[in-house]
C-alpha cells in the first residue's frame, strides 16, 4: 500500500510530465504559426523578393505558389511566362482543386503556344467551377476557335444559362467564328420559348433574312408575344417577302383574342378601328406627334362603332402623318 509520500511524489510527478507536454506543444504551435506568419509578412511585399521569401517560409501553402506564378505572370516590366507555369504547377501539386490556378495555368500554356497543355488546365477549371460565367466564356472562346466545336457549344450554353442577359454577345461570337445556324439552333440555345424569342430579334436586329425565317418555325406561338410577332413581320416588310408577312399576319392574328374578325371586303386592315391597334405589321402604325392626342373616338363614327380621333393643341405645327398602313395589292386588280 502506497503511502503519502508516494501518492504525493506521483502527483508531483504528473504535473511536471503535463507541463513538458504542454510546453512542447506550445513549441511546435508556435513554430508552425510563425512560419505561417512569417510567410504573410513576406507575402505583403508584394515583389519577387517578397513573394519567393513567403515560399521558403511557408512551402506548404499553395497560395504562395499561386501568387508568385501570378507575379511573373502579369509582370507588365519583365513578365516571364515559363516561371509562372512552374509556380501554378507546385501550387496545384500541393492543391489541385484551385480552379483559378488552373484557369491561369491554361492562359500561361496559350501564351507559349502550349495547345494541349492549354485544353487540359481548362478542362480542370471547368469541371471544378462550372457556375462561373467568365470561365464558361473563355472556355467556350477557347474550344471554338480552336474548332472544337462540341465542347465550345457545351460551354457557351452553360455561360447562356448563367448569363441570359448575356445572349447576344454569345450569338456575335458565334457567327463571327461561322459556327453554323442550325448548329446554333439546336445544340447551343436552350429549347425554350424565352431563349428562342431573344435568338430570332437577334437575328433581326442583324438583318440575317434566312435564319429569321428558320428560327420561326421552331417558335412557340402559344406564347408568342405581340411585339415580337409584330418585329417579325415588320421585318419581313422591310425585307420586300410580302407574301410571307400576308401569311404569317393571317395565321397568327386569327389567334389572337383581341382582334376578332376582320372585314374582308375591304383590303384596309380594321378600316374602322374596331379591334385593337397593334400599331405595325399589317395593321395601322400611329404616331406619337407632339401637340396632336390620337385616340379611339366612339362618339363619331362612319362604319362599325368606333373611329380614330385626333385633336391639336394649337401650339405646334405636328407632321400630318399621324396614322398609315402597308397595305398588299396585286397588280392588275382594283
């Protein structure tokens, strides 16, 4: 049986052993803690000096690495690519989940002409951030003018889907590399009312007749909305295809609720103002002339109950065309 003396020399002897433990575990913290902040120290002199010294203290950290590939990288006085390749390397040794690195990995390998390197680190990128729309944009810069089309077709939809706001920078990217309409139309803009309807004013607004044509086929008219139903045959107008407008006007107002039925004697499309005005295609475009009020006058009328009305102010001298209308005749006929 142990006596006091003893139990109190084990006790003694606990303390102690705790002490040194603890004492060497603060050793080796602070060590590991100093060389960490010694490296940020070093990390704040943002130059070569400063960015290697943060590198010999601190070799671990892929951010040192990282960031001194940056240096040489975009050194605008003395920028070397091939030392930013090897940084971006030993930092995706120590981390390979770093998609910017990977990203300025791949845009170093395109500096040096480094093809399939380039491809590779972007792929990388990709896979680890593919809800970034500035990577899904250089990516799918990247692969489409290296004739990669597939891949570049993949990315430019993500980017569309992030970016929808984006689309028409896209489709300029597109026809300037000459990746063809039908590929457009089917791979790379998302098959959906909203996406279809931005591709087909795009295509008017750069005057590509063809590709109008096509990408109205494929529209959903259930959800057509007016003004662009009335862009589209505004610009078959304006592009001398008569006969498509006369057709698409005839099937397309005929669903809408508001027009009603049109007199058919009368080569004037609603001569007397009874249905709504869509205000261009084949109907009646008024304008909006400073001190002159159009509206609908239901008190005054010749045919039908309805007829258009304007009053001037007296103050200004307005253009006299206040309202007019392309109308379709055939030669020969009165």
């Amino acid at each position: 049986m142990k006596t006091n003396e003893q139990n109190r020399q084990g006790i003694v002897f606990s303390g102690l052993l705790f002490s040194v433990l603890a004492f060497l575990i603060y050793i080796i913290l602070t060590l590991l803690l100093s060389k960490t902040l010694i490296g940020w120290i070093m990390l704040g002199k943002a130059d070569e000096k400063g960015l290697l010294s943060a590198v010999r203290f601190d070799g671990n950290n892929p951010a040192n690495q990282y960031l001194l590939g940056r240096y040489y990288h975009t050194d605008l006085s003395n920028p070397d690519i091939e030392k930013a390749i090897l940084s971006y390397r030993e930092s995706l040794v120590l981390s390979p989940v770093q998609s910017s690195a990977w990203i300025d990995l791949s845009k170093a390998y395109q500096i040096t002409g480094q093809s399939i390197e380039a491809e590779y680190a972007l792929e990388r990128a990709v896979k680890l951030s593919p809800n970034n729309p500035d990577l899904m944009w250089e990516a799918g810069t990247f692969w489409l003018i290296n004739n990669m089309t597939d891949k570049a077709v993949s990315a430019l939809r993500r980017y569309i889907l992030l970016m929808p706001d984006k689309q028409s920078q896209v489709y300029d990217l597109c026809w300037k590399l000459k990746l063809d309409n039908s590929r457009i139309l089917s791979d790379l803009i998302p098959q959906s009312y909203e996406y279809q309807s931005r591709y087909l004013m795009y295509l008017i607004n750069t005057k590509r007749t063809w590709e109008t044509q096509e990408v109205w086929k494929l529209l959903d008219k259930k959800n057509l909305d007016k003004k662009i139903f009335i862009s589209y045959i505004n610009f078959l107008i304006n592009n001398s295809l008569y006969e498509n407008a006369k057709s698409v006007w005839k099937e397309i107002t005929e669903k809408i609720e508001d027009i009603g039925t049109n007199d058919d004697s009368s080569l004037i499309w609603n001569a007397g103002f009874e249905n709504e005005i869509l205000n261009g295609g084949l109907d009646w475009l008024i304008s909006e002339v400073e001190g002159a009020n159009v509206f609908i006058d239901e008190s005054i009328h010749l045919i039908g109950n309805r007829s258009l009305g304007v009053s001037f102010d007296g103050k200004h001298n307005p253009d006299i065309t206040i309202a007019q209308q392309v109308v379709r005749v055939d030669p020969g006929t009165k």
